[in-house]
C-alpha cells in the first residue's frame, strides 16, 4: 500500500499558520469592536446612542463588501499578501481610534471612531471571504482542522497572560493609559501576524491575471451589475425551502451576537474608570473561546439545532441576569458584567459555528457559495435595523432596556431554531 504524498511545505505552513492565527486571535480580542471599542466610547463620554449606532455602521461596512467585493475576492491571485495589508489596515485602524482621543475634540473621536468601525468592518468581511479559501490552498483538511482549534486555544491562552500582564504594569496609570496599552498589544499582534503570514509557501495560484473585462468597466457600471446580480440569486434561492429555513434561522441568531457590544456598553457606563473593568471583560472573552470548543463540540453531538438553541438561551440568562442585577445589586459589578460576557461569548461560539455546520449538512453543493454571500448580506442589513433600534431604545431609555429586548429575542430564537431545524429535509427527486 502507497501512503499518502504529503505536501513538503505542509508541516512548515501548520506551524506558521498556527502562530499566525493566534496573533490574530490576540489582535481581534484585545481591540475588539464590540466589546473593547464600545467599551472605549462610553469611557470617552461618546452618547450611548452613538456607542450602540458604532454596531450598526460595523455591520454596513460588512454588507458593503459582501455585495461589492465577492467577485473581486474570488479572483484574487496572491491571497496571503492580501491577508498581510488587511492585518495591517486592523492595526492603523486601532492606533487611529486610540489618537483620536489624544486630540481632546469630542467631533474628532466621534468622526475617527465612526471611521474605523466601518473600516473594520469592510476588512473584516473582506478578510473572511477570502481566507477559508488560502488555507485551503496551503493546507490538507486534517491540517486545517487542527489550525482552528490549536489556534483559538493559543490565543486565548495569550490574551489572557498579555491582558494580565498590561493590566498589572499599568494599574497605577490612568484609565486611558491603561485602555492604550491593551490596544498597543493588539496592533503590534496584527503587524506580526501579517509579517508571519507572508512566510507561507506552496499557494494554488491561478493562471489569470485577475484583469478581466469587468475589471476595467466603470465604478458605477460595476456596481449596477453587483446589485442586479445579488437580487437574481436572492429571488432564485428564496424559492428553495431548505434556504428560506435556514434564512429563517439566520435571522433569528443576528439577535445571539448584537448582545455582546450591549453588554459591553452597560459595563463600561457601570465601571469605565476602574482598574480593572476592561480587563476583565478581555479576560472572560478570551476565557471563552478557549473553554467553548470543547463544551460545544460535546453538546453537537446531539445536533446543531441543540447548539444553536442552547447558545441563544446562554445569551439570554446571561442578559437576564445582568439586568437584574442592575436594578437590584447583589454581585460585584466587575464580576456579574465578566461572567455574564464570559457566558454570552461562549453562546455565540456555539452558535456561529453550528449555523455553520447546519448550512454545509442542507446546502445542495451547487448553491453553497451563492447561498452563503446572499444569507449574509440579508443578515447584515437585518441587524443594522435591529441594532439601530437597540441604540435608540438605549438612548430614549438605558441600556438595560435594549439588553432586556435583546434576552426576550434571544429566547423566542432559541425556540424558533428548534422548530426550524428539527423538521425533516424534504426529500429530493
């Protein structure tokens, strides 16, 4: 018996990859926009509307991409270095965000905070579209497996030393000295993780030259053909019962993740100038995505629809929680706002992962990719409504109140999800 050609460069491109997404694991953790930087608006005296509308201009800067950018990204030739400029744009977008600050004009944070969310949120989306398809360039599928999971482990373990570290050099600083050396950490993760990445070798390349016709047609030309485009394959799909469920689902889950930046927002209103209300919640986050793979993994054995539903209930009693003990205290506020992120991160965990495992077991192989760029924009214009009502309510109200909204929606979502996803797959000629 033969055994299996191995790649030479594999080994190598594991090892590189594996340190590579640890850094960006540390990056995305300790500059997180929906808990650092929402975290950092409040401390800056931003309005708690304006805090809660930074969700909704993240969320247009994905949709945006996605729409536009798909055809683009599929045609890249040389990913990695791609990858490399986009770590790199995460990083000044970081030091922009914590210069603002230092100009002590309050229309200056603002414009620069706006910015970079939405800037964010384009190099996140355009980052994602992207990078499943290098790692299957430059790895196996075992190897890419093992990548995940080593490099979530890592990198929450190196968040939680390099968060401890900066807050116990810091502690006698003042609270924006703190808060910039935890951003500090993060931009030189992102520079050196774009450094690493360009280390790694082997890529499937294609032929083209990625200057096709439609590379040359007009700004406005293009975009016309994108928009006409995405509204051909979101009628075609929408005819096939096993997207409409699974659109259904999506939906619903939107309301797991808005409540992260939520719960950050009444942390940082309850503690933005403690020692040690930021670093907790990075703690707890980080926490979380090194002790939720195993739990979930273990739950997924019965299915997804059970994961999906026991993260969004996770996020709801964690809300539920903080609320009440926002109106009537009886646990630390440091300790109820990091155990209650640490337990909503893990929900949201477990339900970005099974919605993406649910989707590869019902999409026919032909719709896969249309399916997923078309779901996800729907999804992004759907939570920018929900979190700009959110961000009102928070306004015209507190806080408390939109987290309230949040935990009723989380539960009528885990209901929904179960009665979606256990009906049976219609069966097929």
């Amino acid at each position: 018996m033969n055994a299996p050609q191995v790649n030479p460069h594999e080994t190598r491109n594991l090892s590189i990859l594996s340190g590579q997404r640890a850094l960006q694991t540390v990056g995305w953790t300790m500059s997180n926009p929906a808990v650092v930087l929402s975290y950092l608006a409040i401390s800056m005296d931003m309005p708690v509307l304006l805090a809660g509308l930074l969700v909704s201009i993240r969320r247009s800067g994905n949709v945006g991409v996605a729409v536009f950018g798909s055809d683009t990204a599929a045609r890249l030739v040389n990913k990695k270095a791609v990858i490399a400029g986009t770590d790199f744009i995460l990083a000044v977008c970081c030091l922009l965000a914590v210069a603002s600050v230092l100009t002590a004009s309050t229309a200056v944070v603002t414009a620069a905070f706006i910015v970079v969310v939405l800037l964010i949120g384009m190099v996140e989306e355009y980052q994602n579209l992207i990078n499943w398809d290098f790692l299957a360039d430059v790895l196996q599928s075992d190897s890419r497996q093992r990548l995940i999971y080593a490099a979530m482990g890592i990198g929450g373990m190196c968040t939680i030393a390099f968060t401890w570290t900066a807050h116990v050099v810091t502690q006698e600083y003042p609270a924006f000295a703190r808060h910039s050396a935890v951003v500090a950490i993060a931009v030189v993760s992102f520079c050196i993780a774009a450094l690493s990445v360009l280390l790694v070798r082997d890529l499937k390349r294609d032929v083209q030259d990625g200057h096709t016709g439609k590379d040359q047609q007009g700004v406005y030309q293009a975009a016309r053909l994108a928009i006409a485009g995405f509204a051909s394959k979101l009628r075609e799909l929408l005819t096939m019962p096993w997207f409409r469920r699974f659109l259904l689902i999506r939906l619903a889950l939107q309301t797991v993740e808005l409540s992260i930046p939520f719960f950050a927002i009444l942390a940082a209103i309850a503690h933005s100038g403690s020692h040690k209300g930021l670093t907790a919640l990075i703690i707890s986050s980080a926490a979380a995505l090194m002790l939720g793979g195993p739990i979930w993994r273990s739950v997924g054995r019965l299915s997804n629809g059970s994961v999906m539903a026991c993260g969004s209930l996770l996020a709801a009693v964690s809300g539920v929680a903080l609320v009440l003990n926002h109106f009537v205290p009886v646990v630390d506020k440091t300790i109820i706002h990091s155990a209650t992120l640490f337990v909503a991160t893990v929900g949201v965990q477990g339900v970005t992962n099974a919605r993406a495992l649910y989707y590869l077991d019902n999409a026919p192989k032909e719709h896969r990719v249309a399916g997923l760029a078309v779901s996800k924009s729907v999804v992004k214009v759907w939570s920018i409504a929900v979190a700009a009502f959110m961000a009102f309510l928070a306004h015209t109200q507190h806080i408390a109140w939109a987290i309230t909204f949040v935990s009723f929606l989380n539960i009528c979502t885990a209901i929904l999800v179960l009665s979606v996803s256990s009906r049976p797959k219609p069966v097929t000629a």
